[in-house]
C-alpha cells in the first residue's frame, strides 16, 4: 500500500512540474508580445508600450486572483458562473492549474 502512495505523489509531483513549465514557457510568450509591439512604434514611445504589458500583466494577475478563478472553477450550484473561490480562497490544492488558467 506504501508503493502505490509513493506512485500516486510521484505522478502528482510530475504533473504539477510539468504544468509549471509549461505555464512559463507560455508566459514568455508575454516577452515577445512586447517585442512585437515595440517594433511596430517609434522609438520615443517603446517605455510607454513595455510598461503598458508590464501592468497587463499585473493588473490580470489581480483581476484573476480577485474574481477570475471563482467565476471560472467555483462551485456553480446549477449558475451560470462559479459562487466560490473569490480571492484565492481554496485554491491551496490548485496553485499550479490556478497559475496556468491565470498565464492563459
């Protein structure tokens, strides 16, 4: 019984890393949306747009944290969205789908 515990916490260990590092590479993606965009702009106003993907990124972080994952993973009762799960609450189980929900 002992084998088959340490076998469920090894696939669970290597979902959760494997989620992760997915997620980041997913996040990167941020990186070159801002090159992107700073190419296509001059020069003078590049800190405007790289600033502006910084606070998209910030600004979606506490959005997602405060009301996104309740409406998207709480418990619906029969709703139409989530009840359940605002402000990160009961996500402790979660923090690595919640970060990859969160990078998408």
């Amino acid at each position: 019984m002992n084998e088959i515990n340490e076998i469920v916490d090894l696939q669970r260990a290597v979902n959760a890393i494997w989620i992760l590092v997915s997620s980041a590479m997913i996040f990167f993606m941020q990186a070159g949306f801002s090159l992107v965009e700073s190419g296509s702009v001059r020069a003078k106003s590049n800190s405007n747009i790289l600033i502006k993907n910084l606070f998209d990124g910030c600004i979606g972080a506490i959005g997602w944290y405060a009301l996104g994952y309740g409406f998207a993973f709480g418990d619906d009762a029969g709703s139409f969205i989530g009840t359940s799960k605002f402000f990160g609450t009961s996500i402790e189980g979660d923090r690595s789908e919640y970060f990859m929900q969160w990078v998408f």
